[in-house]
C-alpha cells in the first residue's frame, strides 16, 4: 500500500495510513484473523509501530506479521 512518507509528512503520517488500512478491512468485516500484515525495511518498523498502536487501542489484532530473513 502507499503511505505518506517523511519529511513531506512527518511521523505518525505513515502510521496512522496502514491503521486506517487495517481498520478499513476489519469495518469490510474481513476477519482480524484473515489479515497479515508485512513488511520489509522501514516498512518493518512501521509494521511494528502499527501493531503496539492497535493494541494499545484494544483494536483486535491480525494473525500474523511478517518480516523478510536478512
């Protein structure tokens, strides 16, 4: 997916696109359990990022996510 990028649009820009992205599945009624979320790079920690902010919001989790072996 695309995402707004720094410095043009500053953290938490790229953050809260892939919440939205995942909320907007998860609204389709896709099942959390249905969703991985991935990514590589600085994608990887955006993925982290995405992740700690859903939990902490309570908002239900995917099944899994994943990040290239290096």
């Amino acid at each position: 997916m695309d995402y707004r990028l720094a410095p043009a649009r500053p953290c938490p820009a790229a953050i809260l696109d892939v919440i939205g992205a995942y909320r907007n599945l998860l609204d389709q009624g896709v099942p959390a359990t249905q969703i991985i979320l991935a990514g590589e790079s600085a994608g990887a920690t955006l993925l982290l990022s995405a992740l700690l902010a859903l939990k902490q919001a309570g908002t239900p989790l995917p099944g899994g996510g994943s990040v290239p072996d290096r």
